[in-house]
C-alpha cells in the first residue's frame, strides 16, 4: 500500500525589527496562520487566534491518523482523503510533534525537523505572548554558533560541539567567562542551538545589559562517561581554541533533565572547577526509604561532608522546574528537602509547563543573567 503524506503547518508569527511577534493576513482562504516551523511550501498546521492548531494530512489509503503531541488527536477522513484536526490551545514556545500513520510513528514531512525523543522529530513554534521578545530575533548585535569537531578518546569516535560567541568576539582581544550547557536525553548537541534558541535569548540579554557576554559550549551528551567528556575533552578543547578567562570563577556548568542530572554529578565532585551550576527539570533520583540501594548517596555525603566550603565556592546553585506537570516535579522535590537537611544553599524557580522546551528557553534566560557578576 502506498501511502502519500502531504502535512503544511501555520503559524501566525512574524518578528518585526524590535522581535515584537505579530499576525500578518496573508491572501489566502484558508483558516488562521501558517507555522514558521514549516518548510516553505507547507501550508498545514495552522494557528488560530487562540492558539488552537489545524493540522490536515493527505493519507488517502490510511485507516487512522493521529497527532501525538504528548496528547494524542484523532484525526476524521473527509470524503478527499484528507484527515483533519483541531487542537486545543496550545502553550507558547517549542513543541515536539509527530504524524501516527496506521499505528506508525513518523516525523511529518511539511516540518522542519529536530532531533529530539531520540528521533527526528517535527516541531510546533507557538507564539509567546505579546510583549514577551525575549525568544524573538530582534535589531540587536548578533553573536555566532559554530560547530566544532574533535575525536572523543573517551568514546573512541568523532564527536562535536556547538559554540556560541557573542557580538565582536572575533575582533575583541578580551578573554570570556564560559558557560558549558548540556542538553536533555534523547537529544543531542542541536537541541539548545535550534530548540532552545540559546543564540536569540543571548543576543538579547547582552544587548539590554541583562547579562555578561559569555561563551556558551554545547557538547553532546550521549557519552558513556560525561565526568571526562568534558574535563579530558571538551573544556582543554575550548580552552585551546577560544580566548577564554581563566580560573573556576570563569567557568558554569548547567543543563536539562539528563544534562541536569550530568550537572550535578560533574558540578558536585569537581566544585574547583565551576563556580555556577544551573539544574533544569531535573534531580537525583528519587531513594527516599530505600537510599542504600540509590547511588546518588555519594554526592549526598560529599555535600555533608564539605557543606561550608560548598556554600562558599557556589557562588549560583540553580535549580528550576516546570511545575507540578514536569516529569522530574517528584526527584527535585526530594533532592530539595535533602539539600535543606544539609544545608546547602540553592536557588528555586517554578514555572508552569512540564518537561517542554518553553520552560528550559525560561530557565536559560533567567539563570544566564546571575551568571559571571
């Protein structure tokens, strides 16, 4: 059986020179707006006024089609062979998506894809609310991404890392505090590039004076020993490579679910390293009442035993979550109460979303700004 998928996504979004979003009418007769996440000819899904989202797949031949956008949409046949949904309104910022096409799970080829749920996923880009450009381009200096590869002695292969360079790094002599990021599990090094938009919310920090320039390192995760991934590799690569301040008050350390998991268990056993750890959606795993069989005990006991001088070298210890809904509400919850029995100092911010990229784009433009003072 051949099936033909024909998927064109709309958003009503356009960034005006100042990364105010607005709703620009296009000559069409078709409902709401196209996505920006879609590739150019796609005219579905499509954005209405109050963030529901028209989805329209061509599959004549199929007999069930969903949308899974963490909830799943059944999608109705018209007489065409077009399947059609509403949503209903969705949050603002980035969300996966996918087509389930007769019990199979595909990325849809009208999107833009991303690597994410450790595949390559579609992606839905609704519009932050009006006033709110922090996640927009705007008429501001723009810094640079750049990709970097290196051979991995630790994993045995080629590897690589994004890079970002702020405004005038190349014709400045200046050295930069660094601020290494990790990404979340089943992502890569592109996750914080593309999804996370960690260029756009940079630009816009520094160029409002929210924020120190910095360089920000975005490494692959995926490895099988991330404690020297990033002390044998990645940072005598960056530090060979770029003109970096030195000294651990010069260095943060911070990332996502997985990569907040990395952060603590690298940021915890080497604080002469890194003066600032960030912990996004994430926390040590949960071991109330059974901790002797939790491996995580160890940094526990590394804190208690320390505890003065870790509160004196951190000089931001991070942690965020996306509220009740985020997957990791309960492990952080715990983590919390252990560090408030030892006394370690911390930072908390909540916000609502679960375990999305809205709420890691909101974690990186609120922790960036503590960071290098």
């Amino acid at each position: 059986m051949r099936t033909f998928l024909s998927f064109f996504v709309l958003l009503g979004l356009t960034v005006t020179m100042n990364a105010q979003p607005t709703f620009r009418r296009q000559a069409t007769s078709l409902p709401g707006e196209k996505l920006t996440s879609n590739v150019r000819s796609s005219q579905y899904p499509r954005i209405l006024p109050d963030n529901r989202v028209i989805f329209k797949i061509n599959a004549p031949e199929a007999k069930n089609v969903q949308i899974d956008l963490g909830k799943k949409y059944d999608l109705k046949r018209g007489e065409d062979g077009a399947w059609t949904c509403t949503t209903e309104p969705l949050s603002e910022g980035f969300h996966y998506y996918f087509l389930i096409i007769d019990g199979v799970k595909v990325a849809d080829p009208g999107s833009e894809s991303f690597y994410g749920c450790s595949m390559m996923s579609s992606g839905i880009e609704i519009p932050y609310p009006d006033g709110d450009n922090r996640f927009y381009i705007a008429d501001v200096p723009h810094g640079d991404i750049r990709m970097n590869r290196y051979y991995s002695t630790v994993n045995k292969c080629w590897k690589r890392m994004f890079v970002y360079t702020p405004s005038g790094y190349d014709k400045s002599k200046k050295d930069y505090p660094v601020l290494y990021l990790l990404h979340g599990g089943g992502e890569d090094e592109r996750g914080w590039a593309n999804q996370g938009r960690t260029d756009i919310i940079m630009d816009n920090l520094i160029a409002a004076g929210e924020a120190k320039e910095m360089i920000i390192v975005m490494p692959d995760g995926n490895t099988s020993d991330i404690e020297n991934e990033l002390i044998k590799e990645c940072i005598p690569f960056i530090e060979d490579r770029y003109r970096v301040a030195d000294g651990r008050e010069n260095r943060a350390l911070a990332g996502l679910s997985m990569g907040g998991i990395q952060t603590l268990n690298v940021g915890i056993t080497h604080p002469e390293l890194f003066s600032y750890l960030g912990v996004f959606s994430s926390g040590w795993w949960a071991s109330r009442g059974n901790q002797s069989n939790d491996g995580t005990e160890k940094y526990y006991n590394l804190l208690k035993s320390d505890k003065e001088n870790y509160n004196k070298l951190l000089k931001q210890f991070w942690i965020s979550m996306g509220g009740k809904e985020d997957i990791a509400y309960n492990n952080c919850r715990i983590m919390r109460e252990r560090l408030d029995e030892i006394g370690i100092k911390y930072t908390y911010f909540e916000t609502p979303g679960g375990h999305t990229w809205p709420v890691w784009r909101e974690s990186l433009a609120r922790f960036a700004p503590l960071l290098f003072k």
